[in-house]
C-alpha cells in the first residue's frame, strides 16, 4: 500500500512538472495566426527590382510586362521557336551541358527549358515539371531553376512560390509568403520533373522561412542543399546549407550558416544604395545565386551575388579550410560589375570554362550573356566575353 501511494505521488509531481512543456509544446504546435503587416512604399520617383520599367524614346507608358506560360508541362499555352541567345530575355541562367545527348539545357527564373548544341541558338521554351498533385500545382512562380546530373538521374532544383499563403510577417517590413527551393527528379534532362519527396506537402526547409536560390553541391560523397534565407525576411541575407538524402529526397540535418551578405565589402545596404525592391523600401543586405565550384588547384570557391556600386553585382568568395564550412573569406569587390550576375559555371563540349549570368541596361530587361573564366588556378580570373 505504502508503495502504491508513493508512486502515485512521483506521478502527481512528475505530472505537475510536465504540464507547462506540454501546454508550451501544443501552443507552439498549433498554426500561427498571422495578421498582413504594413509595408512602406517606396519614396516617388524611385527605381528598383520589380518596378516599371523606364519608357523608351517616343513612348509615354513603360511597354506591359507579358504573361508568360509556366513551366508546367500541363500548360500548353507556348510557342515553340529557335531564337538567338541574344534575342532571350531572362534572369538567373543556368547551363547543363549533358554529355550523354550532347545538348545543352538552359533554365532560369521563369523554370522553362531551351535547348542548344552550338550556345548560340535555343529553341523552347519547353515546359519542365509535373506537379500535379502536390502544394506546387498551378503556382506561376517559379525562381532560379537549375538541372544537375547525379548518379545517371536528373535533378531539377527551383524555387516555387505560393502567393496565397502567408508563413510569416516581419512588423513594418514584409509579409512573408511560402518560398521553397524544392528538388524535382527525372530519368531525362529535359523531365517531365516530379517531386523526389513522396509527401505533396513536403518541404526541405521549415515552413515559416523564406527560401531562394538552392543549388546542389557534393563534397566527400556528401550530398549537400546550397540556399539563401531571403534578406526580406532576415534584413541581412544570410548563405546556408543542410545535408540531403543520398537520393535527394529530403533534408536529413540542421542549418549550417556560412555567412551574411553584409561580409563582403563590396555588397551595400539597399537603402543606403538607394535601391528599393517590388516598390517597398527594405533596408537590408541581400544573397542571390550561389554556386559551389572547385578550381584546377582543388580550391573551393562559391559564386553568390549581391547588390552594390553600379547596381546587381556577381560576386566570390573562397573556403579557407577547403571545405563547405569555410570559413568562406569574401573577395574584397565584385568578380563582375555593370549590373551583372547570378553567374554559373559550366564546360563546353569543347574543354571551355565558361561563366553564364544575366546583364541589365539600366532598368531593362535581364538577358544572359558568357564570359569566359581561368580557373586553373587558385582563383578564378575572368576573362573577355565569349561571343559563340
């Protein structure tokens, strides 16, 4: 009896202790009700990403910005056509130069694929994933798509956005809407991609962030998922990682930082630079675009970019350890000005190192352009712009 009494009572205490974690534990648990911030506008007159473009000579009104299919394979609202690298307008470029079909494979913001053999002419824009099914499914939203080779299969990784669905406010800032870099797989370069996670509601990061910009990148054997917390949610960007599964399915660790926009001397804050964004004034450091890369001497080094003097800028920055922990030391400025970047690396059929980015006249459209680069050194070194 004495027994009994006395484990009733461990119980009681034991209870008792616990009861506060618990209610914490289901509070935190259950959905945050979100109430839309306000947001501050831009002062007049001021130009900046996402704002109407400049009207040319003779016009009164910027010309209207089309609505283009998306890259959904469902979506067969597309003409198909081979066009001049030149005649292409798009942001974030990324080249897979896919040895098994001899075909190079173009993707960007937007998430369409082009094809090529000679880098000079493309023809698309093909549509690139299936989503059916999934959180994905009929979002327009598509940022920064690339395609990787692993292991014989192909891996699309972009960013989708939900614009319905608001994940998180930051006071007088931002109202935060799902953004995920999330990986789609396919047996071909050029899909149908579907989701390599069998949840339709799966996301590689938790739900309340803002994610942008993942790119893929192995080291030891190591899967790794490469992405930027977007400065909008963070006000100073930040370059993280987490490990994959070795089929890329799902996030299988914790964030890794590796560093905050505001530690490269060339990358300005935006205010200050004058710079304001969808026609908000946001204060902040911002992270784009990064890409991981090793040079001929086995250094590791990552493309990223940011904003700074003569506006968008494609920067790099290299490990000291040789490993994706770095410490990863900022060059002191940009590797490319002149409102240039989100640059990736890739080889030709032919043996060249080249690098892809987008360029910008004042407040035009972003269109891709090449440039070649050494990187049989310890860094790289760019060299003049190749014209294919």
């Amino acid at each position: 009896m004495k027994k009994s009494v006395h484990y009733t009572l461990v119980i009681s205490i034991v209870a008792m202790l616990m009861a506060p974690t618990i209610k914490a534990q289901a509070q935190i648990s259950e959905k945050k009700k979100l109430v839309p911030t306000v947001t501050i506008p831009a002062p007049p007159g001021s130009k900046g990403f996402g704002m109407p473009q400049t009207p040319k000579p003779g016009e009164t009104t910027p010309p209207p910005r089309r609505n283009r299919p998306s890259a959904s394979v469902t979506d067969t609202n597309r003409e198909i056509k081979t066009v001049h690298i030149d005649s292409l307008s798009m942001s974030d470029p990324f080249i897979l130069a896919d040895e098994t079909t001899k075909t190079y494979y173009l993707t960007s913001s937007g998430g369409a694929i082009y094809k090529s053999t000679d880098l000079k002419n493309w023809t698309g824009p093909y549509g690139a994933y299936d989503t059916r099914g999934t959180w994905m499914e009929g979002i327009n939203f598509v940022a920064a798509a690339e395609i990787h080779k692993v292991n014989g299969k192909y891996f699309y990784a972009a960013t989708f956005g939900d614009r319905k669905e608001l994940v998180d406010v930051v006071p007088r800032r931002y109202n935060i809407y799902r953004h995920q870099t999330m990986i789609l797989t396919s047996d071909k370069p050029d899909g149908p991609f579907k989701l390599a996670n069998p949840d339709p509601n799966y996301d590689y990061l938790p739900h309340h962030l803002d994610i942008i910009d993942g790119s893929i990148w192995y080291e030891d054997g190591i899967p790794y998922f490469v992405f930027v917390n977007e400065w909008m949610q963070t006000i100073d960007g930040t370059m993280e990682y987490v490990k994959l599964s070795p089929d890329l399915s799902k996030t299988i660790s914790d964030r890794t930082l590796l560093f905050h926009a505001s530690e490269a001397p060339w990358a300005l804050e935006m205010v200050a630079n004058e710079e304001m964004t969808y026609g908000l004034k946001l204060n902040g450091w911002v992270t784009d675009g990064p890409q991981l890369f090793r040079t001929g001497t086995g250094k590791l080094g990552m493309l990223w970019s940011s904003w700074g003097v003569g506006r968008y800028n494609q920067g790099v920055c290299y490990s000291e350890s040789g490993t994706i922990d770095g410490p990863w030391i900022q060059e002191p400025k940009p590797f490319v000005g002149d409102n240039s970047g989100h640059g990736m690396l890739f080889t030709t059929f032919e043996g060249k190192r080249l690098l892809v980015l987008h360029h910008v006249d004042g407040d035009g459209p972003r269109k891709p352009r090449y440039y070649e680069i050494d990187d049989s050194g310890d860094k790289l070194v760019l060299g003049e712009r190749y014209i294919p």
